[in-house]
C-alpha cells in the first residue's frame, strides 16, 4: 500500500465522522491509575485535550466516552467537558458500541473510537475511523487505521481532533472564533 | 528576519516590561487536570517557578494570573506567591486583560503574558511581550514572540522570569540577594 | 555466552513458571511514594499492567506482590486485579517467598519474581526466572535473568507478562478471547 | 582544572563527610508542588531514594533535611526514614547548616549538602562537600562540587548516597547485609 493511496483512504474515512469516543485509561489519560489508602482514585487528563473536547461539540460533532473500569473521576472530567454519551463498566465494550450507534442513529462508518489495549479492539473493528494513541499495545495498533503521534494524556486525544477537523475543513472556523 | 534583529526587536518588547501574567494549565503546571471522584482538583505547580515569581516581586514587577478555569488550588498557590491580581473564570481573557491594564494602570507594551492555547491568543495578541511555552498548541505559538525551551511546569515560568530580569539587569542584584 | 544459548537457557526458565510474584513501588509503580500532609500514600499504577495481571489469571497463572513496605493502595489494587497472594510489611522477602512457596504448593524453579532494588536480591536468587525493572539499581541487575525494556509504572509488569504467556505459547489463546 | 585532580580533590572532600543534609523540593523530589482545593500539598518522593537513605544510617552516617517550605508531607516522610534532624520553615538555610553544626557537632567540612536553588547557595558555599541535581539552576550549580548524573525525584539522592559510601568504602559491607 502506498502512502498516497493510504492518505487518500484515511481522509475517505475520516470525512464521514460525526461521532467521536474514546476510552478513558491510556487514551484520556497517561494509563496511570491512582489509587489512595481507602482505593479512591485521582486521574489525570490533560487541558488541551480537554479544549479539544469542546471544539468538537462547537464544530457540532457529538462526543462519547467507553470505558470498561468506572469511577467519579470521568463522570466529573465528562460532565466538565459536556460529552455526550458516557458509558462506564462497559465489558464488552461492543456492546456499549452498539447502544451508541442507536444513540446517535449513525452507522459504524460514521464513528471515530480512540483506544490502547486489548477490551478496545472489537470496537477498533467495528469503527469507521480506528485510532489507537502511541503507547498502545502492538495487539492494539494492529487494528488501527491510525496511531497518533503524541501519547494518552500528553496530547492523543487533541491530535485527533485536529486531524479530524483540519480534514473536514473545520478548524479554520472554529480558531477564527479564538481568534 | 535575522536573529540579531530579532534579539534587538525582543529585546526592547521586554525592557518596557512592568507586569507580567500568566496562564496556569499548561503554563504553571504542565498541563495535567487531576481529578478525584468527587471532582475535587489536584494541581501541579513547580518550585523553581514559585521562586522565580517570588524573585519578580523583589524586583519590583507586578504579577498576575488569567485562567479560564477556576479551582482552589490556584487561589492556595496564588497566596503562597504573593502574586498581586489573579483572574479566574476569565473568559473571554481580553476582558480580564483589559481590567489588568486598568488595575495596574499600564499600556499593553508593558505586560508580558504566558500562555499556551487557543483561549490565551487574544491575549497573546494585545501584550507587548507574548510568551508560549514549549508545550504550546503550534496555533498559540503563531502569536508568541517568543517560545520557552521548558515546557510548562517544568521551568517555563522561571525561563520567563530570567530571560526578562537578566535583559533588563535586574538578575545580578537579586543574585546578590541570595549568595 | 552467546546470545542463542542464552535466549534457549531463558526459554527454559520461563517455561516452568507457574507463579509470578511482584514487588510494588518501582516496579509496579514508577517508585514515586506521594504523601498527604497526613502521610496517607497515593501509589501510582498502570492500566495496561492491570490487564495483563488479569490475563495472567486467564491463562491460569497464580500471582503475587511482596512488597516490604504497607499500604491500603496495594491492598485496593490487589483487590481489583484479584491477586492471589498479598505479602505486605515483608522483610525479609525471603520469608515471604519461603510462604509463598508452600501456599501455591511450587518450588522455586516454577516462580517468577519482578524486582528493582536491594531488598528484592534474595529472592531475585531464588526465583527461577528472576527479573528487574529498567529503572532497578544496578546491585539488582547483577541478579536478574532478564532486564525488561519498559520501566516501572510505565509497563514493565506487561511486558513481563507477554514475555512469559508468548513463551509458553499461551498468549495467542488469550488474545482471540478479546478479538 | 584536569579531571584526575577534580576526582582526587573531590575524593578528599567525600572522605571527610560524616553528616548528609538533603533540601526537599527539587532534590527529594522533582519540584513538582502539588496542591489540593484546600491548598493541602501532596509530595512526590522516591522508593529507592528512601533505601538510600535508611542505608546511610546503617553505614553510620547521620541524615538531615533542610527545606524553606513547611508540610506534614516532609515530616511523615522523615519519620518514615527515620531521619536524625528536620529544618522546615528555614530560612535563611545557613541560620539551620549553623545548628546543624552544633546539634551533630561536626565541621562543615564534615557535612554534604544536596540543593537544586537559590536559597540553597549559602549552605553549598559551606558544605565540605556541595552537591547540586542535574534539574539545579543553573546558578546554584555554579556553588556545587558535583552536579548529579540523575534529577531529584529521579534517583538523584540515591546517586549520592551510593557516591559517598562507596568513595568511604562502606558501600560493599552494606550490600553483604542485603545479599
């Protein structure tokens, strides 16, 4: 495969995305889990990332979280960045895939996931645009129609927004509105 | 535009330099939100920085801070520094910016201002020395007049404070102060 | 030695590893021990190490920590990774290692034991497939059978695990359970 | 200055040192300051630092720290450790390095000191033996005999620990305990 013909079929993908998921640990985040002396947890997200989020919702895509752990630290992270569909304990995440795509009334080819581990490849399968961040596991990166160039919480996840915005001719707007 | 240009141009931004302000995600910390499962923040701030900001007031130059968040953890952190005038839910910046002028009764040439997204552009575009750290989305580092070799929380802010201090001679006295 | 007769030496140590005992702060965590003002910890895990503790599991491996110092953290993380044996306060490992034998009913050749430090030595030349870290001091090292590419906290446990589960031809099994 | 001369100066110096007084920030740590809502701090040490230091006191050295800030982090830190003689709230440091003299009742030849800033010049200017962390500024590093390979929180500790007992041939009689 050509890197051409690669580009070219990437941008096909990406022109469809109206929805855009992501799972939390090693995506959103470093992968670091911190627990305290009772198990109470503290995750890091990042703040750029976390603009990124908004620009979505600005550029009128809608956002989602799949996640196989739960915890009030992504329902708080969620509901500071309005995210749309929030799924938690989700295993298998197929299914939280499948109430997803009814949510949104999309199809799969419409659905951007970003993941970094083994539970997220059935949804890397499924999704129209598969995205697996840097520090992925190599069985992850094996279904990925992209690997980004930045690691979870040090910048994957406002990589993809940019490149999913720049690709459908969005970003220009929505900086002019910083601007 | 060659560089011995560039460092006389630099050069008279910073020596009008009265105020200096600072973004705190990304800018003050390195950009990390850390979040317990009440939504409870824990931010990362940087003891060189602190020392440094210490260091401007014995100099005699004003601080301040423009974030768009707000948390407790900056207002501690704000109180520890001593910094003079700190603006938090600032959004738009500019008008925080435009209350900063008024506050501290200086013209825009004689604030410098550190920041690292899309929210600080604004900002970045009014201030006579515009500041980007290392870690600064590339649109943000389009408006800055300079750009940190340190990322934030990890020595940006004391890059800053150094870099004007020292062109404008006031680095060798506070030295002093300390050997 | 060469490296074909040391790759086959190794294949058959890993062969026999029934148990796989970890120690924690460096090895599971990066070593960072983050204190409160009261002295309450917050230990620093990795998601991508939990789930290969899980699949361990899966594969029907036992698991262990022994860790000299103590803390609820490890317990809450035991607890969700469903860790077989929990030695914390251990000191000397030995004897723990000594328990932990006649508990999984193994002898010390079956065992695998991830180390980083001078405390971990006697069991490191116990185990039959001794392991340390990246970031394990170099009295450590001496010690080790094998030194993992990733460090501490960062997916050296993961590592450790897709070494041994490929080795014994086990992780293909586990990884179709996922795709 | 050749280097065969800086190694034997350097060893003289280390021959003499009976007492190892360690700054917090920056050096047992890696200077980041962490604050909660509250402004309660949570700070960041290190595992194989901690052995480095509880080795000290096997091999008969005495141990101090000597921090301008104040937190019950440093203090539970310290007792866990066991160190001999806590300085918080100093300020100016060389007021503590003066009781430090009397309370060990030593010379300060006889003395180590480990800082990364400004406020630790007057103490590196008397210690026998000035140590400044590879992440110093660049000012103090100008006032240190040895700048550490590694940067606080990251070993740097450990690596003067091991520099000093090793130079003082104490190192392997510390390691016997261990093997």
């Amino acid at each position: 495969m050509k890197l051409i013909h690669m580009t070219k079929n990437l941008k096909q993908r990406i022109m469809k995305i109206k929805v855009i998921a992501f799972d939390v640990d090693g995506v959103m985040t470093n992968g670091s889990i911190n627990l305290d002396e009772k198990g109470q947890e503290i995750k890091m997200f990042n703040v750029q990332d976390g603009l990124g989020i908004a620009v979505l919702r600005k550029a009128g895509l809608k956002t989602a979280i799949i996640t196989a752990r739960s915890s009030g630290c992504v329902a708080a992270r969620a509901l500071d960045l309005k995210i749309d569909k929030v799924y938690q304990d989700a295993y298998p995440k197929s299914a939280a895939f499948g109430d997803l795509l009814k949510n949104f009334n999309v199809s799969p080819d419409e659905v951007c996931f970003v993941g970094d581990d083994l539970p997220d490849i059935p949804v890397l399968k499924q999704a129209g645009f598969a995205v697996a961040v840097a520090n992925a596991s190599s069985d992850a990166k094996q279904y990925a129609h992209y690997v980004t160039k930045k690691s979870g919480g040090n910048g994957a996840v406002r990589e993809v927004v940019e490149l999913i915005l720049k690709t459908q001719s969005r970003w220009k707007t929505v900086l002019e509105t910083f601007v």
